[in-house]
C-alpha cells in the first residue's frame, strides 16, 4: 500500500520530486528505498509508481506552475524537505521555502551561495536564445543524460539524506 499525499510526513527526512520531466524517479527510488525515507511524486499527471509504504503521488492540476507550486508548499511545511528539481527557478523557490536541500537530477546541489549565479546564468541564456532568433537553431542545449550522471545524483541524494538525518 502506498502512502495517500494527505498522510506525507510533513517534517523529518523526506524527498520531494518534480516529477512530470524527471529522468532519476528510480534512482531516488533505490535511495529512499534503502534508507527507508518517504518520497513524493508531484506531478501534473498519473505516474506509475510501485505501490509502497514509503512512495506518494501527488497529482495536481494542469495549471501554469501548478506542481512547481505544490513542491514549494510542501517545502515549507517543516524541515528536512529535499526537492529534486532540473527547474533552476524552482531550487530557488524551494530554498527560500526552508527546503534542506535542493538537486538537480545531475546531482549537482543548488545552496544559498550558488543559486543566485544559477538564476542569473539562466536568464542570460534565455535572452541569447530570444535575441538569436534562427541562430538559435544551431546552440547546443543540455548534454544527453548519462550514466555518469545517474551515478553522481546517486551519491547526492544519499549524501544529503545522510545530512538531513544528522540535522545539519
């Protein structure tokens, strides 16, 4: 049986994922899995994930923002939130919101000393590609996700688990 999104524990060690476009839902999976720390899937859809005492799914409406909305409200609801999210606007919601931790599914962390570059950084590629117009066809976007990445969210997530049960 899994957990109903009304029964999350709102306060401890748990994982918060955007999930809709997340390429790591297994791997935080295995993680939570092993450490026995509750997970929840906000989504904008049905997702199948396995029914377990420890895995929630919150689907919410199709509204502009409406997950990135939900995951910064459960982010504010006690400590120890961890937020897995690839929207750098979002991991700057979220840590305004108290979250614990904020990842990407690359495990690269967002803190307080690194969002603000992240943020700005994104608004400068935004206006390149707007001003770019058909020159935009021709920038490369992201890398394609990799093993290697898999691996280093892997050890991001534990690691920031490991710290949120320690209280730090």
């Amino acid at each position: 049986m899994s957990l109903s999104a009304a029964d999350f524990p709102t306060t401890g060690p748990r994982v918060l994922v955007d999930a809709d476009a997340c390429p790591v839902k297994e791997e935080v999976q295995k993680v939570c899995f092993r450490l026995k720390i509750p997970m929840i899937f906000i989504a904008n859809g049905y997702l199948r994930l396995p029914q377990h005492p420890l895995v929630a799914l919150e689907v919410v409406g199709s509204g502009f923002d409406a997950a990135d909305d939900r995951v910064v409200e459960r982010c504010a609801t006690g400590p120890g939130a961890v937020a897995i999210t690839q929207d750098i606007l979002l991991a700057d919601r979220c840590l305004k919101e108290g979250a614990a931790a904020v990842l990407s599914p690359k495990g690269v962390p967002f803190t307080e000393g690194s969002i603000g570059g992240a943020v700005a950084t994104r608004a400068i590629m935004e206006d390149l590609r707007a001003g770019a117009g058909v020159a935009a066809e021709g920038m490369k976007g992201q890398a394609p996700f990799s093993n290697r990445d898999r691996a280093q969210f892997l050890q991001a997530l534990d690691t920031a688990l490991q710290k949120v049960r320690r209280g730090r």
